[in-house]
C-alpha cells in the first residue's frame, strides 16, 4: 500500500512558476514509476511527467516538455514538479499517481493522491 499527499498548488500569473510536491509512504519497489496527471474542467486527466523510483529516466508530455521538470528525493521519499512559464491552459487538479513501470494512461497507475488545484490566470 502506498499514500500520497500532494501540495504546492495555489494561483499563479501566466509566465510564473510553481512547485508542487508529492510525499508518499509505504511500500515502494523498484520498478515504481512516480508520474504527475492533471485534470482540467470538461477534460479527461492527462499525463504530463513521470520519474523512475529507480535511476533518473523521465518521461513528459509534448505539451509541458521544456518548461516542466520532474525530480525526486528518495531520502525523502518525495517527488516534485517545477512548473515554469505556466500558461492559463495548464490551470487543472494536479494530481500524483504512482504505477508499476512507465505509462502515459492513468489506468495503469494504482495509487493516488487527492489532487492539488493549479490556477494560472492571463
């Protein structure tokens, strides 16, 4: 079993940044994939980054890669995403999920946390 709490959301001018963290517990295995998904209003949640629990391969979507970076802490069992020259369209929930290996489909990751809001105004 694994838990996730998600924060650092909050309300941003387009072109500023933001970091949100993502600190889990429980159980991990190396084959883990800690990925970030966002949901905005009328949207389906989409992927927009993953790490690898072990080693630093990263994954993005097209539509955050250059602006968006993913890292990790293992000591402290925490994931982040710094958020840059944030756009109004990236205004979702931001949500932390954790699978078992890389997928851009969120139905392949088993734990979740309860999302964090991401506002960016124009």
């Amino acid at each position: 079993q694994v838990q996730l709490v998600e924060s650092g959301g909050g309300l941003v001018q387009a072109g500023g940044s933001l970091r949100l963290s993502c600190a889990a517990s429980g159980r991990f295995f190396s084959t883990y994939v800690m990925g970030w998904f966002r949901q905005a209003p009328g949207k389906e949640r989409e992927f927009a980054a993953g790490i690898r629990w072990s080693g630093v391969r990263t994954y993005y979507a097209d539509s955050v890669k250059g602006r968006f970076t993913i890292s990790k802490d293992n000591a402290k069992s925490t994931v982040y995403l710094q958020m840059n020259s944030l756009k109004p369209e990236d205004t979702a929930v931001y949500y932390c999920a954790v699978g078992n290996g890389y997928s851009g489909s969120d139905s392949s990751y088993d734990y979740w946390g309860q999302g964090t809001q991401v506002t960016v105004s124009s």
